[in-house]
C-alpha cells in the first residue's frame, strides 16, 4: 500500500478496514499451532501456543537457505527470494516464494543485526515501505546499527500475490452502494460481494488456504534465520502488530526487541473488532470535527457548531450523493459517489497533516458540485493508480481476513439486527460499516482461525504503542494487547491519527530509539504527547 501513496501516506501504516468491505483481521489459529475452539475457559478466547523450541526436520532445508542477495533498481537496496512451505503441516507440498529486501547497516558503530518493519494492512508491501520510508526515513542511529529488513507477506505484492478483480471490475466494486435502502440494493450489495470472492477463488485457489497470520508469522521465523540472526527484531504498525504478537506467541525464545505501533487486540472477534473499529473512527472525526469548525474553509460548519452537527451535515452530504453522484472530471468516467466519499473521508483519518485537504475536498464537493478531490482520497487508499490500475492491497487484505476469524455476519438479516449498535457507535459512519462486514460470509474458503489471546511467556520485553485518538486501531486494543502478553510495556501516545512512531513526538520516538539501540523498554505505562 505503499507505491502509489505520498511520502506522508507511506509513512503511516494502514490498518484496512470495513469501510473497503473488508474486515479488519484478528488472530487466526491455523491449523497446527494452537489450541482448539473446545480449549477456551468459558466466556475467554483460547490462548496461542507456542511451537516447540527445536526446528522439524521437514523445515531444515527452508531454515538452511543461503539467499543470492542481488541489486533491487533501488539505490543502496539489496533483493532476494526466500522459500517456505505453501502448508506447514506438509511442507513436501509445494512451496511460496517470499520477496525480501534489505538495506546493510551504515555504521558507524557496532552492527545489531537486522531490523524487520512490516507496514500492515494485511496486504501492504513491506518491501515499497522499507524502500520509500523506512530504509531512508527511519532515525539514522537506528539505520547505523541495523540492516533494515522487509517481506512482503505470503500473497501480497511480490510474494505471489492473490489477484481478485482490477481495473473496471474493481472500479464497480468499489462503487457498490454499502448503505442499501431497499432489498435489491442489498441484494446489488450480496452480489458484489460474491463477484470479488469467486474472483479470488478462481485466481488463487491453492494459495488461498494459506496466507493466515500464522503462517506468514512462521515466514518470518525462516526469515531471521536466513538472515543470521539468533532473534527477530521488529518495528510493526497496524495489522503488522498482530503479525509480531503473533510471531511471539509462536516463538516466544526467539522473540527480541519488538515494537508495536497501533496494535491490534486478537482475542476479538471480527463482529467486535468492526464495532469498536467504527467507534474508532467516529473518534478520530469528532477530533477532525472541532478543527474544521475553528477554520474559515470549514465547509461542514462555522465556529461554535458542535461535533454532533457537523456529523449530521456530513450525512447529509453522503445521503444527496446517494441519490445523485457528482461529476470528478474522471478519465473514466467515474462519478464521486456515496461510497467512494465515505472512503475518501475515512482515508483522511488517519492523519491529521490530510485535514486540510479534506477540508478542500469537501468544499469542492459540496459547494462547487467538483467530487474529484474525494476521488483522489479514496484513489489513494486503495491504491488505484492514474491509468486505473490497483495494487493487490484489497485482495490480499480480504484473503487473510476471512482466513483468520469467522465472518462478522453471515447474512443480511444479521446484518439488519446489529444496525443499531453500529450506528450509536458512528451516527456517520456506522450503518456502512456494518454492511461492509458483511463481504467475508461469501469467502470461498473456510476460516482456519479464531480470536484468541497472546502471552508470549517468555519473551523478551515488548514495546506495546497506542495512540488516544487512533482511528483504525483503537487505543483499547493496545491496552488489551498489553494485558495479555507477559512482557509487554505500554507506551501510550495522547494524540491524533494512526500509529505513533516517527510521526512528531519526540518523546515517544527517544522512547522507542533507546530500545532498539539499547534494548532498554521504556516504563510500563510512560505516557508522550
């Protein structure tokens, strides 16, 4: 989710979301590496376990590779590929080619080791946001110290990644009205859920059954050995937070300096954690909110004019787009439609430095009848490029989605009963929200995972970052992460957008400097604004 984004969208990791019609993933189990659904004490998700200490003998030959590290086109990047087993339950089955790139520690001083940083997503390349962002924009000490190091993800990117739909067919996917207010709008709705995933089951059959968090957790473990290193050191955002609490649950004795930055909560189910989701947002727009109001090109209401208010006029916005798009002077003759400015809106969520140009946007939309700005917001989250052309961002994020825990609903009449909650939730955002849960009950393969909790026991010390106003990973979750693994600090940041690091505290990036350099935590529940 890196290559067509500007720097400042690079920099912040994306957690994708309902609102793609795609649900945000929780832990998944897999099928080898975890307790049972039978396992849990009642009314508590079932706890990770971790895998035996020593290496199966059927893995040797992943554990043993000697990458052919080769130029990348990219100055001062180094690529290779690594293998690992398609099923880890029969690794004689086939295997995934995993893309991986690096960038050798600058010194000086002593070398660390290597740094892994994955961006999130699921379905954001690690390797576009080491080369565009963290590679070059990470603190130079920490560049000194480490080779920093990125994989894409089983399935996302260059690591054979799953395809759905693109160009045309994706553009009428993203299109589709997620607030339907008769039957054959839901029904228009059902249907292009089930056209994405009988795209994905018939690109990708095989790979589809194995791009779970677990599974590209253990990619990562092949990885670390590859490179040398005795423990895996590693800087993840967003969903990356849940693939490191993952990698340490799994791996607790190799687990080292891990940071986690806008972590997500994986003993939630997928119906709780798009809830609380679109609490999160509704958060972030309140704070986006009392800003506009304070500014003259506030298009949505004047000084004085409550949070409340300026929700309503938002929806009132989105409910005349409903029934009449506006022209975007789109080469393709694209209209902004509901759905695309809802996008359009929530990507500007994120981060507060894309407030104004919302605010640009919308005054376009509103009071020249001009969606184009819109357009481009929702262009850039879903990573849409100029000649129409997607990246695989939204089809590997459904893909490990709808692995990882059971749909949020199974069909529209569950959709209907959860309204309400929803919309208290988000009186803006809640009833497109619920509806774009709904996407992984047509999924053509069955869920191997469930919500379960992570300890880790054993483990170094974990860095857990949560942001107050955080959006997409709502600051609760990373408390929830904190309370469940054993070694966890919390570092909370009091501010806006998503994620923390590198993003203007310094007192927060001092924090997690002095960790990866020196392996000093900071203390359990350090606070920075």
């Amino acid at each position: 989710m890196h290559t067509r984004r500007t720097p400042r969208r690079t920099r912040t990791a994306a957690a994708l979301f309902t609102a793609a019609a795609l649900s945000l993933a929780g832990c998944s189990s897999g099928t080898s590496t975890s307790t049972t659904a039978s396992s849990p004490v009642a009314g508590a998700a079932a706890a990770l376990a971790p895998l035996p200490g020593s290496t199966p003998t059927s893995l040797a030959e992943y554990y043993e590779q000697e990458p052919a590290w080769r130029d990348c086109g990219v100055p001062g990047f180094q690529c290779a590929t690594v293998k690992a087993p398609l099923d880890y339950a029969e690794p004689s089955s086939g295997d995934v080619r995993l893309a991986v790139s690096r960038k050798k520690a600058t010194g000086p001083g002593k070398r660390l080791g290597s740094l892994l940083v994955n961006p999130g997503g699921p379905g954001g390349s690690a390797v576009d946001y080491l080369q565009m962002y963290a590679g070059i924009g990470y603190p130079e000490e920490v560049r000194a110290r480490y080779d920093m190091v990125a994989v894409d993800p089983r399935g996302v990117a260059r690591s054979e990644p799953v395809e759905c739909l693109n160009g045309h067919a994706m553009d009428a996917y993203t299109r589709t009205d997620t607030t339907p207010d008769d039957e054959k709008e839901t029904e228009a709705l059902v249907s292009a859920y089930r056209t994405f995933a009988e795209g994905c089951g018939a690109k990708a059959p095989k790979l589809l059954r194995h791009v779970s968090t677990v599974e590209t957790a253990r990619d990562m473990d092949i990885v670390r050995a590859v490179l040398g290193d005795e423990k895996l050191t590693y800087v993840g955002a967003s969903y990356g937070t849940l693939l490191g609490a993952t990698y340490a649950g799994l791996f607790p004795e190799r687990t080292g300096r891990l940071v986690l930055d806008g972590a997500m909560d994986p003993s939630l189910d997928a119906r709780r954690i798009n809830l609380e989701q679109t609490e999160g947002f509704d958060t972030a727009f309140t704070a986006f909110a009392k800003d506009c109001v304070r500014r003259s090109d506030c298009p949505l209401g004047g000084k004085g004019t409550s949070p409340e208010k300026v929700g309503e006029n938002l929806k009132k916005f989105f409910e005349k787009l409903d029934a009449r798009p506006l022209p975007a002077g789109d080469a393709d003759g694209r209209e902004l439609t509901e759905s695309l400015a809802t996008m359009g809106v929530i990507a500007a969520m994120y981060d507060e430095a894309s407030w104004q140009r919302l605010r640009e946007a919308l005054t376009s939309a509103m009071k020249e009848k001009d969606g184009a700005g819109l357009i481009v917001l929702s262009d850039s989250y879903y990573e849409r490029d100029a000649g129409g052309a997607y990246s695989n961002l939204m089809s590997a994020n459904a893909a490990v989605n709808c692995l990882d825990l059971p749909p949020a609903f199974e069909n529209p009449e569950q959709v209907e009963k959860a309204l309400p909650d929803f919309e208290k939730a988000s009186s803006v955002f809640g009833e497109g929200l619920a509806w774009a849960s709904l996407n992984c009950a047509y999924w053509p393969v069955r869920p191997t995972g469930e919500a379960q909790r992570i300890k880790a026991k054993g483990a170094a010390p974990i860095v857990v970052v949560g942001t107050t106003r955080d959006p997409a990973t709502p600051y609760r979750w990373a408390k929830g992460l904190a309370g469940q693994l054993s070694s966890a600090r919390l570092l909370t940041y009091d501010g806006d957008g998503h994620t923390a690091y590198g993003r203007g505290s310094a007192c927060v990036d001092a924090a997690i400097n002095t960790y990866l350099l020196k392996g000093t935590p900071p203390a359990d529940g350090k606070r920075c604004s």
